[in-house]
C-alpha cells in the first residue's frame, strides 16, 4: 500500500481529502465543473484503458487513508455533507466494475468442494464410501463452474493472486461505504435518509443481479444445542420483503431511464406510473443485511469497523444489541410476525390485538428486533470468523495477534458480560468455543509468545473453572450424568493454560511476567474457591431444618487438596517457576511459595518436596538462599532411587556450604554406582565458589584470613582441578560420544579467561585435559542455567562492568536467523524470495551467525542480562547516594561525576528489548532509569522545539522589519 497521500497536519481537514477525491470523478460531477477539460482528464474518465484500472486502485487507497488517517468516511461525507449523491453512486459503481472486470482474469480454481458427491440422491455416507473405485474417479463437477485452460502453468497456480487481493480490498470499500450510509441515515432527516437509502438499494440491487451476494445470506439452519455462534432467521423471515424493496428501486432506475431516452428522443415515456406497495424495512434490518454479507464473504475487518461506529453513537441515536435465544426459545412466536402489519418481531408474551380496519396511509418501517437494536448474533459471527484471517508467517499479508485482539476487545460483549473493577466470572459457553477458535486458527504460539498468548486470554473475564476438590478423572458415566451446561459451559482448561503460560514464561525467563501471570492465577482459584462456598451454603438457605454434617477432615481424601493453596497446579510449572525464582533472586516471592501461613496453605507444601520432578527445584532454591532447614526437609522427604538430577542438586548445595567430603562423595557415587557424571551446574557452581572465596581472602590480609577458609579454597581447587583431568568422568565403557571430554574442554577455556585462582587452576589442568580438540570440533554449550553460577559470582565479587565484558566474551550476542524471522504470536516467518542464495549449498546459511555460534560459548536469556542488571542498578544506587550533598555543609560541593552504572544499566536495557520484555518490566529491573531517559529526552525535545520556533519567529520578524 502506497503512503498516504495527505500529510499529517492536514489529514483532521476533509477539504484536503474530498480535494484528492474529485481527480477520479467525472467533470460534470466535480463541485467546481470546468468547461475546459483537458484531453489527459477526459482520457482517465474512460472505463476501457489499464490507466483507468489502476486510478482505481488509487481511488481504493483513497478512501482507506481517509478511514484510517483522517477518520473519516469519503463517500458518507460526500453524500450528506455535499449532497452529491450522484459522485457516490459513481464512485461506488466504479468500484463495482473494477471488482467485475477482474472476474475474467481470476484463476478459476477447484476445490475438492466444487464436486458433487451424490448427497443430493439421499445416499448415506457408508453407501458413498463403499462405492467402487471406477465411478468414485468420474465424480460430476457442480454446473456453472469455469473450467480452468490447460495451458495455466503451475506458477501462474501458485503465484499470489493479485486480482483477488484488489477484488477483495474494492468489494471492502464497498461494503464499509453502505454501512456507513445505512448507519448515518437512521440519524438523518426523513427525505435525506430517503434520498440516501435509494441509492442503497440500488447498489445492492446491482450485487444481487451480479451474484455478489450469496444466496447462503437468507439461509436458516436451526442451531444444535452445543452451538454458541448461529445465524437467526431474520434475513431469512424477511428475503421476499428484502427483494421487493431491491426490485422496486432497479425498475423505479429503468423506467427513469427509458423515460429519459424518450424525453430526449421528443416522445412520450413509455410507462404508466406505478407505485408498488412495498413494506418499508428500517436501518436496523439493512444495516443487519450488511453486516451479515460482510460475514458471508470474509470482510469481518469492515464488519467490526461498522460496528465499533455503530456502538460509539450515544445519547437518542444510541444502539443496543438483543439476542435472539429468548425468541426462539419460545413457542414458534417470532414465526407468526406479520411484517406487514406489526412493528417489530414477536416476543415473549405477545399477545395479539384485533387489526384495525382502515390501514393506515404512512406506516412506521419495520424494525426488526426494535428501533435501533441489532442481533447479538451478527457481532458473535463476526468475533468467530475473526481467526480465519490470523497471521500464518506467509509474507506480511494476514491479521496480527494485536489486531485480532483490538478487534476482539470491541466485539467481546457478544460473548462475555460487561463487569466493573475486573471481576472474574465462571467460564461460558461462547467464550469456551472462541478461545478453541483462536488455539485452532494456529495465529498464537504460546511457546514462542507467551505474552501474547496471555494478552487473549485477558480479553474475556469467563476464566473462572468449578471447584472440583476430588480432582479425579471423569470416566464415562459421570460424563453421562452430566448436564448440558456442565458439559459446555464449565471447564478447567482455561486455568490450565493459564498454567502453562506461566510455565512458557518461566521456559523464556521473563520473571515479571511469570509472576504477574501466577498472581492471575492464584485469584482465578480463589475466586473458584468462594463460589463454592457460597453456593454449599446457598443449598442450605433452602433447608432451614437440615442439619450440617460434622466430619473428620483427616479421612477424607479431598482434603489432601487443601494442603496446598493451588493443587490444580503441576510439579512441572511449580519446578520451572521455582527456578526462574531461584535465578531472579525474587526470594520474597520464594519464600511466599514455600512458609506462606494462609489458611489454605502455601503453594508448594512440605507433603510435594519428595516429588523427584519439584526436589532439585527446591534445593536449588535452598541453594541460592542458604537454607539448610529447608534442604534437610527435602532430603527426608526423598525415597530410593534418587534421579541424577536430584543428587547434582544435593551436589551444588554441599558445594555452597563447603561441604568439601560430602561433594567428592556424591561425585564418586554419580560415577560408580549410577554410571553417570557431574552436570555443566556442578562444575561452574565449583568455579564460582572459588572465586567468591578468593575475593574473601583478598579482603584480609594473609594474617587475618582464616584458616577454615583458606583451606577450603585449598580443597575447592583440588577438587575443581581433578575434576577438569577427568576423574568424575563416567567410566568409558558408557561413554560412546565423548560428550564429557568436550564439555571439560569448553569449561576450560571459559575458566581461563577469570584470572585469579579459577585461571590458575585451568592452567594446571591444560596438559592434562581427556580430550584434544581441533578447529572443527563442536564444543557443547554450556547451559544458561550452569552458566549463570559462574556470572553471578564474578558480577558479586568484581562488578557489573566485569560482567559485561564477560557477556560480550561468551555469551551469544546475535540472533538466529529463525529469532530474526519470529513474528508477534510466536509465528516464524517464511523465507523470502530475497533472503535466499541459491548459489549455496544451504540457500538460508548465515555465515555471520555460524561464526559467532562457534566463537562463544552459552546462548543468553533474560535471566542472563538480570544477573548484570541487579548489580549494576546497585552501583548506580550507591554512587546517587554518595553524590548528594550534605545540607549541613557550608561549602560548595564539587560537580558530580558521571554515574559509571549509568552504561551498564543501558547496556542491560538494550538486551531486555532485545529479548521482547515488556517495557514496564525493563523499567522495573533498571530502577525506572527507563521511563526517566524518555522523560528527559521528551524534555530535551521539547526545549528544541521551543528554541527553534522562537528563532523561526525572531526571522520573521527581522525580515518584516526590513
């Protein structure tokens, strides 16, 4: 799409746009006609030439810019400010003729739909099935179909179809247009809406004659009881009435033309007048007419636009919505409406009056559903086919997860109730089977996403799952003593994907985020909770004699549930979130988790720490926190066997508490008697302990030191050494990749560039090393996690600066190509034609980042740039509080010193962004020095522009003078 063609200061002046508008209208139609028109003019009003064509692409554009940037509708202007109803039927006509003529260049294709399959010979679909194979491949073609040439190549088959995307994006102008005239006109006079709604019919009277309009518009299936999203009989009830209206404004358009031919012939017209009696429909019934065609032929973007004009009408030209379930619900009422006669369709509780018996000469339109009312309906088929134009990573072209959730946040009283300060309510039928739409449309990629993905699930309040203490497995015959509504509107999956986004979110390190999401959560079980307390007791309101029941709480086996705050939670998440936690150093959260005193308990009670899948979580937690009470607990709560995971866990805490004898024990039992070895967190939780025990050292002098401790840097280096030389290698005879020995290798290189004791101990091991490796040997990675020990350490004893230059030495500071092509919603964008070197082996093979892949040593995440960040907005803490001056001192104090965080803090902004956190999250890890830099360089901008307009009028003043 081209820029648009008004510039920004005058994009709000409708004479700029209506201006632009007159080049595609003929002369005679133009506000001010000139009698001189110049041949190229004249030339582009022809209908037969591609110049013709293409300034109807423009004219297309035109009216989007206007809608988009001007907020303003060109054609609804034109006919009721400037009264030239003429120019908009010409321009939408032209519209209407460009979409035509691009029929005859349209590749016909052929579905599998395009056959016809017998079911119209009443065949069963076993009996259709079971036919032989010769009359299966002989199926007839539905008639009236174009048949494809034989010569159309395949690439003319699978090239964009380019006249489509126009035919689409002129049938959207035209469909937005009518809306807009239909929604203005209720609003208008009674002669301008008479004059407006003619040319209305007249348009859609042409769409029905060109078959534009399907006939699946007037068709009514009666919905299942499973349904949430269905089409009413309105239409359906009205199509005879729809098409009298049509029929009479296309004959009303002949006569007046065979009547001028004869005027301007000298004769008489040929036709006597003649005025049908047509029941006249109101706004409410075609503008539900539109919106339903734009449903049927996939304009939902310009459905929900006349929509969102529609509900921003307020005060006496306000419009509300009514469902249609009520109605139907009852008796077959609305079916004996006699439109001719009554006003509205019947509703429950009609009761029929006698008809009067003179009619009367000028009755009221019929309304539908009332004056001003619209179907609920029509909004909820507009939200359920929303999805089927998400984004899917092919080229740019497709609707992105931010305006899909635009679009849904102004549709979603169609599927959810309207609620005040937030208030969360149990889930629903409607938003259950539009949440299953979007998972289904594949647009949204919790995974790759999750804060888009977490976006979509906020847009509904109906998250609320019923409270199932037992939390057993339905079986089958429960299922069937089940109501409908349990079985449609109540659910837990929305809760558990709410878990799994928070366990996306713990998979990607964003820790707000995941926090954010766990307190959403935890107020959606909450919430569950309450409703089951007030129905227990609502039960008994109605049983005023019936006793309540006393039991022992210890026999029943629901109320092992209560031990935990969240029972409906997983091992899984708990053991990420714990993690993330862990890392994050969010320990007032931890211990939330874990000695919460709330009288459902906390969320990870002392009955889970012998769960394998939650126990290395745990300990790494009482790891990072010192806390052995908690570690002890854990160790009693283990049974036999012990996963290596868990033991390399207990490894890394006997590590933090010097437990020298303890951690060669454990790594002598990996390798004996599990046939396992040491993990990447052993090794680089060995290496930061021995710098964190050096900086001590050097802190006294070597009188001072203690003796335990020298010693047990003494010990952690022996034991750090014999560990690169191999010895707590699993034996060989299991070691088939060698995947240890290049491990000890990448960890080697990584220790030697920390100088102090870690450097020295790496030299001692450079002879020794198991394995040689040579320039094409693939090194392992370490792992975020393992690595983060060791940046932690060097970050606490030297700095952030020291962790910055250890992150632009080590860690991978380049996007993949896939990351590069990741687009919002987690979706990956196809290659394009561009991004391809067919002149390679592997056309997508990014040298770049292949050397980069080889040169480092870890891939970073969040939680790596957290690392840094947490101590550089320290520094930056302390050097704000030394820098101010004392208001007790007489003296001038000295200019202030740039803050030598200040860049660290910036480097970390940078890498947050560059890993998609949300700017409230930077702006809390950095301290608010984010927000701040952009008031400051708000302030900054402000100040120029000051400056630069006084200057511009100092000129102008010195050039008037003189």
């Amino acid at each position: 799409m081209k820029r648009c063609p008004v510039s920004g200061p005058e994009q709000g002046n409708s004479e700029a746009w209506v201006a632009l508008l007159e080049q595609y209208l003929p002369p005679s139609l133009r506000r001010c006609a000139d009698d001189d028109v110049s041949d190229s003019q004249s030339h582009a009003t022809e209908r037969t030439d591609a110049a013709y064509f293409a300034q109807t692409i423009e004219l297309s554009n035109l009216l989007l810019h206007a809608r988009d940037a001007g907020k303003l509708d060109l054609l609804t202007y034109v006919g009721f400010r400037l009264n030239n109803w003429s120019a908009v039927q010409f321009l939408i006509n032209r519209l209407l003729d460009a979409a035509d003529s691009l029929k005859e260049v349209s590749l016909p294709l052929q579905p599998l739909s395009n056959y016809d399959w017998g079911l119209d010979s009443g065949l069963s679909l076993d009996e259709l099935t079971s036919r032989t194979v010769e009359p299966a491949l002989k199926l007839p073609q539905v008639p009236n179909r174009p048949q494809s040439s034989d010569l159309t190549s395949l690439d003319a088959f699978t090239e964009r179809p380019f006249a489509d995307d126009h035919s689409r994006r002129f049938m959207a102008e035209v469909w937005q247009g009518l809306g807009s005239i239909v929604l203005d006109a209720a609003d208008a006079s009674p002669n301008e809406s008479k004059l407006a709604m003619s040319h209305v019919f007249q348009i859609l009277a042409r769409l029905h004659h060109s078959g534009a309009i399907s006939d699946r518009v007037y068709q009514y299936v009666p919905p299942d009881s499973y349904q949430a999203s269905f089409r009413p009989p309105g239409i359906h009830l009205l199509s005879s009435h729809i098409m009298s209206v049509l029929s009479d404004a296309a004959w009303l358009v002949h006569e007046a033309e065979v009547a001028a031919q004869a005027a301007a012939a000298g004769e008489d017209s040929p036709y006597l007048p003649f005025k049908m009696g047509v029941r006249e429909l109101g706004p409410e019934i075609w503008l539900e007419f539109i919106l339903w065609c734009c449903v049927e032929h996939g304009h939902i973007e310009e459905g929900v636009w006349i929509i969102d004009r529609l509900v921003a009408k307020t005060g006496d030209q306000a419009w509300k919505f009514q469902s249609w379930k009520p109605i139907l619900d009852e008796s077959g009422s609305v079916w004996q409406t006699k439109i001719d006669q009554e006003e509205t369709w019947r509703q429950p509780g009609h009761h029929e009056r006698p008809m009067m018996l003179r009619k009367r000469h000028n009755p009221t339109p019929f309304h539908g559903l009332g004056k001003r009312t619209m179907s609920a309906e029509v909004a909820s088929a507009l939200l359920d086919n929303l999805p089927n134009q998400v984004y899917q990573g092919l080229g740019f072209r497709g609707m992105s997860p931010s305006a899909l959730l635009r679009y849904v946040s102004r549709l979603k009283f169609a599927i959810a109730p309207s609620t005040a300060d937030k208030q969360l309510l149990p889930t629903s039928r409607a938003s259950n089977w539009f949440v299953v739409r979007v998972m289904e449309s594949g647009g949204l990629k919790p995974d790759a996403d999750p804060r888009a993905f977490e976006d979509f699930l906020r847009i509904t309040p109906c998250v609320v799952p019923p409270w199932d203490a037992d939390l057993h497995h339905v079986d089958k015959d429960d299922l069937a003593r089940l109501s409908l509504s349990q079985l449609y509107d109540e659910t837990s999956a929305l809760a558990g994907l709410i878990e799994y986004n928070i366990r996306f979110y713990s998979k990607k390190r964003l820790c707000g985020d995941a926090l954010n999401a766990f307190a959403w959560l935890q107020a959606i079980v909450d919430t569950s909770k309450i409703q089951r307390i007030d129905d227990f007791f609502s039960s008994r309101v109605d049983q005023p004699g019936l006793a309540f029941p006393t039991l022992n709480a210890d026999e029943l086996d629901s109320a092992k549930s209560l031990e935990s705050s969240m029972p409906q939670l997983s091992s899984i998440t708990l053991a990420d979130l714990i993690d993330l936690v862990t890392v994050s150093r969010a320990f007032t959260f931890g211990d939330w988790l874990f000695f919460s005193n709330d009288a459902d308990g906390p969320p990870v009670p002392p009955s889970s720490y012998g769960n394998q899948a939650l126990a290395p979580s745990i300990l790494r937690y009482a790891t990072a926190t010192k806390n052995s009470a908690l570690c002890d607990a854990v160790i009693q709560s283990l049974k036999q066997p012990l996963s290596s995971n868990t033991i390399r866990a207990l490894l890394n805490f006997r590590i933090s508490m010097h437990q020298w004898d303890s951690v060669i024990m454990l790594l002598e039992f990996i390798r004996d008697h599990r046939t396992k070895s040491w993990g990447h967190s052993n090794a680089t939780a060995l290496a930061g302990e021995i710098i964190r025990l050096e900086e001590r050292t050097k802190q006294q002098s070597d009188s001072a030191a203690p003796v335990e401790q020298i010693e047990s840097l003494t010990r952690a280096t022996d034991i750090l050494l014999r560990l690169l030389q191999g010895e707590f290698n699993e034996p060989t005879q299991f070691a088939q990749t060698h995947f240890q020995e290049r491990a000890l290798f990448g960890l080697h290189r990584v220790f030697l560039s920390v100088p102090g004791a870690l450097h020295d101990v790496a030299t001692a091991a450079t002879n020794t090393l198991p394995y040689k490796a040579s320039p094409r040997t693939a090194v392992p990675y370490i792992p975020a996690t393992a690595f983060h020990s060791l940046l932690s350490a060097i970050v606490d004893t030297k700095g952030s600066a020291a962790g910055q230059r250890f992150w632009k030495e080590w860690c991978l500071d380049s996007k993949s190509p896939t990351f590069r092509r990741l687009q919002e919603g987690g979706i990956v964008r196809m290659y394009l034609n561009k991004e391809r070197n067919r002149s390679k082996g592997d056309p997508h093979f990014d040298a770049k980042y292949f050397k980069q892949l080889q040169k480092k040593a870890t891939i970073p995440n969040p939680n790596t740039v957290r690392i840094i960040a947490q101590a550089a907005l320290q520094e930056y803490n302390e050097h704000e509080a030394q820098s101010q001056p004392d208001p007790d001192s007489p003296t001038q104090p000295p200019p202030s010193s740039p803050n030598p965080a200040e860049d660290v803090l910036n480097f970390c902004i940078e890498r947050f962004e560059s890993f998609g956190v949300r700017r409230r999250e930077i702006n809390r890890e950095v301290g608010g020095l984010l927000y701040r830099r952009r008031r400051e360089l708000s302030k900054m901008k402000r100040e120029r522009t000051k400056m630069e307009t006084a200057a511009a009028a100092d000129t102008a003043t010195a050039t008037a003078a003189s």
